[in-house]
C-alpha cells in the first residue's frame, strides 16, 4: 500500500521530474523510521502500565501524519494541477 500511495500521492504533489529526487530523498527517513519501528515501543515499556505510553505515541504520530497529509493536499504549489 504504501509503494502504491508514495508512487501516485507524490506524483500529484510535485511535477514529475521531481517525483525521483524525491522518491530518493524521502528513502533514507523511510528506512530509519522502518529500523526504529519495533525499537521504540520496546524502550517506552514500563512495568507498571505495559505498552500504554507507546500506544499513546503511535497515535499521536498518526494524526499528525494524517494533518500532514491533509496540509500538503490543501497547500499544494503545482501549477496546472488538477484540484
């Protein structure tokens, strides 16, 4: 799904000669992010309330992910493109 939505979403976004610079520069980010996902909630496990405080911050990333997306569709900068 992802593969999907970062190969059409950014298509949209940008002009297409740029969808590879930013295919590549948005991969490294990607990477790391993928290698801490299973880090993370391990280092935020507490023995009193379990997973809770790292449920918390999954959530919270989500939704700014979700308004993120949502900015980039409201203030997108390509002329010509279609709304």
């Amino acid at each position: 799904m992802l593969t999907i939505v970062k190969g059409t979403a950014i298509a949209q976004y940008v002009n297409r000669d740029h969808v590879a610079t930013l295919n590549g520069a948005l991969g490294l980010p990607s990477a790391i992010a993928r290698a801490l996902a299973p880090l993370m909630p391990g280092v935020l496990w507490q023995p009193g309330t379990g997973y809770t405080l790292g449920l918390w911050m999954l959530l919270a990333a989500s939704v700014v992910a979700v308004l993120a997306l949502v900015g980039a569709q409201r203030w997108r900068r390509v002329p010509g493109a279609p709304t």
